[in-house]
C-alpha cells in the first residue's frame, strides 16, 4: 500500500503520469468540463470532498510550478481562498496568475483532467501547472 496520502487510482495515476507544463483542473462540483478532457469525478454530495482536502492531497505528490485562478475568487472571497493564499505564501503553488472566469474556462480545454470535487463555494477551481523536481 502506498504511504503517500493519495489513494485514488484514477488520480495517481494522472499525477505520475504529468510532464513538465502539464496542467491538472481541480474544480468545484459546477465547473464545466470540456469534451475530450479527462475527469476524474471524486465529488459525492454537496462538500464531500472538499476544494481545500482535495488540493492538499495532490500537492503531496505533485510538483507545481505555477497556478492559475479566476479573477473573481478575490471578489466573492470564499472560505477557501485563504488557505490558497497561505499555500501560496508557502511556496506550494508557485507563481499566480488571475484570468477572467471565462477565460478559465476556455484554459481548461488544455488540461490532462479535472478532478471534480463536491465543493459548492463558488470560483473554488484551480489549474495546476506542474514543474519539475530537479
């Protein structure tokens, strides 16, 4: 069994499979995703997983470089953007940057997958662009 925190298949699967700029959604239970884009459907009812529990599980196996967030997450300010911002401080997340929710949407279309949460707060979506560990 792994001693990593991260024990969906579909999921760590993904993260060993990433290349340097590759990007991984993780999204709130009503971010669209786009046709052709993989997702991984982890959410089971309104809150369950959590944005927040599931961003921290793949940061413990995924080396990120830099992230992406809408613009509006600063404007509705949901529970979750202060631990965002605390990661971020802390390193984890690398360098911001902000786009318009519909340009958010449109970055998607390049991702390898959404990981879809049942998270309910609104703008709790980040793309995550993988860096590497050398």
């Amino acid at each position: 069994m792994k001693k990593t925190p991260l024990l969906n298949v579909a999921l760590s699967r993904l993260i060993a499979s990433l290349g340097h700029g590759d990007r991984v959604v993780i999204g709130d239970a009503g971010l669209p995703v786009p046709p052709g884009v993989e997702l991984i459907d982890l959410a089971l009812t309104h809150g369950i997983p959590d944005f927040i529990s599931t961003l921290r599980v793949v940061l413990s196996e995924m080396q990120v470089e830099s992230h992406v967030l809408a613009q509006e997450i600063l404007e509705k300010k949901p529970s979750a953007l202060v631990t965002l911002d605390q990661l971020n401080a802390d390193g984890a997340l690398g360098r911001r940057e902000l786009l318009s929710h519909e340009q958010f949407k449109i970055l998607t279309r390049q991702a390898r997958a959404v990981v879809r949460t049942g998270e309910c707060q609104p703008y709790c979506n980040v793309v995550l662009i993988a860096g590497v560990t050398f």
